[in-house]
C-alpha cells in the first residue's frame, strides 16, 4: 500500500513539472521569434540607409561627371575659335602686306605716290588695327569665359567632394576660407564613442600595412559603421539637422590610433532666416564649444578628452 501511493506521489510530481518545463520552451521560443524579428528589422533599415547614401553618391559623382564633360566642350570651341580666329589675322596680315607691297610697286614706278594711293595704305593700316583691336578684344573675353567656367567648376567640385586636408597646415587654410567649420581629432582604438564636432566616433581597427581603418559613427541615434576605410578618403554623412552633409577625413594612420578631421556646414538651416526685405540674415553656428590650447590654430576647435 505504501508502496502505490508512494509510485502516485512520484507520478504525481512527474506531472506537475511537465507543465512547468512547457511553458519555459513557449517563453524561450517567443524570445528567439521577438528576437529574430528585431534583428532582420534593423538589418533592413540600416540597408536602406546605405542605399540611401549610396543613391546620393551615385548623383554627385554624376552631376561631376556632366559638368567636366561641359568644360572640355566648351575648351574644344574656344580652341576652335581661337585657331579660326588666328586663322583670319594671319589672311588679314597676309593681305595687307601684300596690298603694301602692291602700293610700293606703284609708287617706286610712279617715282612717288599719289593721294589715291596714300588714302587707301591709309585705310589699309585702320582696317588692319581695327582688326587686331577686335581680336585682341575677344581673345580677352575668351579667357576670361574660360576663368570664370573653370572656377565655377573647381568651386562645384569643391562643394561636392569637398577639399582633402593632408595635413594640419592645410586644415588651418581651409578653416580660414570660412565656409565650414573644422574639428580636428585623436582616436584611439576603442568599443567607447568619442565626441567630434556633431558626430560620436570609435575607432575599431587602424591597419597601417594598407593604410586603412574601420571606424563606428552615430548618425541620427543609427549605429553606423564603415570598414577599409582608405587613407585621406572621405567619408559623406548626410544628417537631419545640417544643411550639408558632414564629412570625415582621416589624414595620418598609426598603431591602434588615427588622426583626422570632421568637416561640418557652418550654418544650420534654421540658422538662415529671411528678412522682410528678402535678404538673408545668417546667424553662425553656436553649437559645440570646444576650449583650445595655446598652441592650437584658433580656426581648429579641439575635442575634449575622454
């Protein structure tokens, strides 16, 4: 007797943990299901971001692309037009030396010449300064058409791809254009971020074989990452709150450690407000003080230390 009810005690107990362990197996799997899902759902945002950025790539590289082809039509005309117009100088200076010679052969069988012959040498010379005038005058409007285009073309360049700084002497001079503001920076390989103008940097590997890095940036609360990143290769982060997209720059690669600058838009585009009268009034960004050394550029705002 004491033994069958022991065998129900013990069946008993055998049954009451079998609900306990089956509903650990439904937590467990709706965990992995929750799980699961989070991760494809990043997955796919951080894929359409990188499309995002890559469309955007695609079209300033296009825009360039379209506006050098411009340029070496254009200088093919010019070039055209300056050998035609050379072309014609040379016929004019041609003719008019041959019409000089004709007039002196007149005159030494004449002995001297007469009035006839004086007015048209006269008429001769005016016309050939008129046209040397002339020349001279479109020679100097074409160069300064191809000035002005090329200029315009190095400043959409600059725009788009924006100038590289290879060194801190040469940040310091893009800092003194004025149009950008600079942050220099030094990191360290680390997993923590460290603040560098609008973005939060980590360094995750220097390779100074291949002069390459890979690097973790926050963009917009995305936890973004870029690997293989070259030697002075730009990298473009478009974000929400700048007018412009901000560009990165690493300019010297050492053991676990890499040197460069944030280039960010000096103004935010609530910082441009419109008067009444229809002109801007442009108020500079305010955002992120940084102290500097004494023995810092004033253009360089330093970042602060971790």
């Amino acid at each position: 007797m004491d033994e069958y009810q022991e065998t129900n005690q013990n069946g008993h107990k055998g049954e009451s943990l079998r609900p306990g362990v089956s509903r650990w197996m439904v937590v467990v799997m709706v965990a992995l299901v929750v799980a699961a899902g989070l991760a494809f759902g990043y997955g796919y945002r951080q894929q359409l971001l990188v499309g995002h950025l890559t469309a955007q790539e695609s079209v300033a590289n296009s825009t360039i692309n379209q506006m050098q082809g411009e340029l070496n039509t254009l200088n093919a005309k010019l070039t055209d037009m300056a050998a035609a117009q050379q072309a014609a100088k040379d016929a004019a200076a041609a003719n008019t030396a041959q019409q000089e010679k004709k007039v002196a052969a007149t005159a030494h069988s004449n002995g001297k010449r007469s009035p006839a012959v004086d007015k048209r040498y006269k008429q001769l010379q005016t016309q050939l300064e008129e046209q040397q005038k002339q020349l001279k005058d479109t020679q100097d409007q074409v160069a300064k058409n191809r000035s002005d285009l090329e200029g315009s073309l190095s400043s959409t360049r600059d725009e788009l791809n924006g100038s590289i700084a290879k060194t801190h002497e040469e940040l310091v001079a893009l800092a003194k254009r004025g149009e950008r503001s600079y942050f220099e920076f030094d990191l360290t390989k680390s997993k923590q971020f460290q603040r560098v103008g609008p973005l939060p940097l980590s360094l995750r590997k220097a390779d100074t074989k291949h002069k390459s890095y890979d690097v973790e940036l926050i963009v917009d609360d995305n936890q973004l990452s870029k690997k293989k990143v070259n030697l002075y290769e730009p990298i473009w982060i478009h974000t929400e709150n700048e007018s412009q997209p901000v560009q990165i720059v690493v300019n010297r690669i050492e053991k676990n450690q890499v040197h460069g600058y944030v280039s960010a838009p000096k103004y935010k585009p609530s910082e441009l407000a419109v008067s009444s009268t229809g002109a801007a009034v442009v108020t500079p960004v305010a955002a992120h003080p940084q102290e500097q050394p004494q023995d810092q550029d004033p253009q360089i705002p330093k970042q602060p230390e971790q």
